[in-house]
C-alpha cells in the first residue's frame, strides 16, 4: 500500500472533501502519514485532537487516518456523528478502503471513503444556510513515528 500523493490525487481528494461537505454541516480531513508505529486508531486520535477537529461546533469532525508505508488506517468520528451512526460504521467503512487498497485503487478509495462518510454526516447534520466551514478541507501529511 506504499504511494505517494500526486498533486492530482491530492486535487481529486480536496475535491471529494468540498462535494461532501457542501451538504453537510460536518467536517471530513484526511491525513496521511508514511509510517505508524503503534496503534493506528491511537494515532488517528492524536491527529484528530492536533488537526483540532474536536472543537467544531457541532462536535461531527471524521478524520480518515492513513499509514502508507506501515498499511495501516483508521476512521474516527467526533463524539456527535458517533452517537449518530451505527457502531460498526467505522469499520465498515475502513473495510470497503481495505478493499480498494488491495486492488490498487488508493485515491479512488478515499474519495469513495469521503462521500460515504458525506452522506452519512448529510443525514444526521444537514447543511444550513448559516454553516461555516469550520476546518481546512486538505490532505494533511506527516512522517510519522
């Protein structure tokens, strides 16, 4: 699972997070690293408390975390959307990237990932007129540890 982000992947998954969140008052990041240590869920929450996702308004902030080097990934959920979404959604969700992963299609994955996470917040967190985009709509990367 090893890739680098071209600026095309990193346009096409900017673009996924903007399409998601214009029907959606929630915020979705994505943050890549190369390696991951430890645990990966354990990671995905310090990115998620650094990216500062958990100070949305609504608390409804969905991080999906990604190791590339290390094949490892995680999607977390803010206290709001996970008292919201069934408790296997995250892995589900993590399950369906696995998939894509393994045949290769990495970008693809995370954009398809993002829209479902989308739709998903679009249920429980429509978007109103008065919402602001609370969070940067990147592709943030990091080296790991």
């Amino acid at each position: 699972m090893h890739f680098k982000f071209s600026q095309n992947d990193k346009n096409r998954i900017l673009e996924a997070i903007q399409d998601a969140e214009k029907q959606t008052s929630g915020e979705i990041r994505v943050h890549a690293d190369s390696k991951c240590s430890g645990d990966p869920i354990q990671t995905a929450i310090s990115h998620f408390e650094r990216l500062k996702m958990h100070e949305t308004k609504d608390r409804n902030g969905v991080l999906i975390y990604i190791a590339t080097r290390d094949r490892k990934l995680a999607i977390i959920g803010d206290q709001n959307i996970n008292e919201k979404v069934s408790s296997d959604y995250w892995e589900t969700t993590k399950n369906n990237l696995i998939t894509s992963f393994k045949k290769g299609e990495y970008v693809n994955g995370i954009t398809v990932a993002i829209a479902d996470v989308g739709e998903k917040l679009k249920a429980h967190f429509p978007y109103l007129s008065d919402d602001t985009d609370e969070l940067a709509n990147d592709l943030s990367i990091g080296e790991g540890k």
